[in-house]
C-alpha cells in the first residue's frame, strides 16, 4: 500500500470516528464538507474547477449538494475507495493527494486545539503524530516541490528548515530572490508542509524574521 493510500484510509477512520458534525480547521466547514469537498475533487473533475474558476462556482455548489444528499457515510466510503482510474487525481496521488490527505488529517485531529497566537499553537493539547520515517521523508519531498509555487508571492526570502527527529537538519530555500529581509521557518515536515498551507495556528514550527512578509499563494 502507498503512503498516500495509507493517509487516506487513517483519515477515513478519523472521518468516522468524529462523525459528521466535528469541528475542522478549514474555515465554517464541519466534517460532513470536508468529507463532500474530497469527493467532489476526485470523482467530479468537472465541479472541482469550480475551487478555481468563478463561473463554475454554481456547477460546484450544485454538485455538492448532490453528494451531501447521499449521506456522510457514503461520502467517506467513497473516499475511502479512492479516485477512479480516469480521475485527474487517481495520476497526481503520490503527490497531491499525499499531501491533502495528510494536511485533511491534521485540520480533523487539531480542529478546537489551534489557538489564534500565531505559530506553534495548541501545541499541548495535540501532540503531532509519530509517522513513519519514509512518510516524513516523503512529506519534505513534497514540500520541496511545493515552497517555489507558494512562496512566489512572498516580499521575502523563506527558508524553510527541516529538523526531525532522526534526520540531520535540510533547507529548501523559496520567494523573492534578492529580497532584503529573510525568513527562516522550522520543524519536521508535517509540520512545515501545514504552515506551507496556511495552518499557521495549528503549525507546530519556530519562525525566525518578519513572518508577515512570507505571504503564501492559496491554491
């Protein structure tokens, strides 16, 4: 079985045990949206354009009102099963669903616990995971691929500093080249691949430098 595949049997398990109407990290949505958004994204490509694409924002709500209809359970069955063969996403799996299913797990196990200080919150209440060294180290590959795209629009040189137990430190430097102020970012790579994504509350990392200036693109 794949890391990726891993991941996402361990976050349908989660879905399950919280049920349909747990907290989660991603802004106003419970459970039961996140659980419909990941279906939609692998079985529907046509309404995920809708995550991107304004005008076919209408064709995502209505198809989403679609899959919420057949119940949380069938979403998470789903889900679970993984995308179709046709599916864009079933060819970007060790990759962008790597990533998601990991970052999904998170916003589920961490939702209530992230408090609203800044990096390194809720750090107590939610210690991270004890992954396997070689879904870590497939964590930071993604990582490195990811910095250059969300950083692009930092006013800022990021230095993005892998510190794992285990693992000798490694970089990934990203943002704007020749940039006088610098920022140094560091944790393990879970860790640095949910502040990369904008779970800067929930974040377990140690900023060095003026953070405001490390802007991240959302895609």
């Amino acid at each position: 079985m794949s890391i990726a595949s891993r991941e996402r049997r361990a976050l349908a398990d989660l879905l399950l045990e919280r049920g349909p109407d747990a907290p989660t990290l991603c802004e106003g949505w419970t459970t039961k949206d996140l659980a419909v958004h990941l279906v939609v994204r692998e079985y529907r490509p046509d309404a995920a354009a809708g995550m991107v694409v304004p005008r076919l924002a209408g064709h995502l709500d209505e198809v989403s009102r679609q899959v919420a209809a057949r119940g949380y359970a069938d979403a998470v069955r789903l889900f679970r099963a993984g995308p179709p063969r046709w599916s864009p996403m079933a060819l970007l799996d060790p990759v962008v669903n790597l990533a998601e299913n990991i970052i999904h797990h998170e916003d589920v196990r961490r939702a209530g616990a992230a408090g609203s200080g800044g990096e390194g919150s809720g750090v107590d209440a939610v210690p991270p995971r004890d992954l396997p060294q070689r879904t870590r180290d497939a964590v930071w590959r993604v990582v490195r691929l990811a910095a250059p795209v969300f950083l692009s629009t930092a006013d800022a040189r990021v230095t993005l500093r892998r510190a794992d137990p285990g693992r000798g430190p490694a970089t990934r430097t990203a943002g704007r080249s020749g940039a006088a102020d610098t920022v140094t970012v560091s944790g393990d790579a879970v860790e640095l691949l949910l502040w990369l994504y904008g779970r800067d509350g929930a974040a377990q990392v140690v900023v060095d430098g003026p953070v405001e200036r490390a802007t991240r693109t959302a895609i």
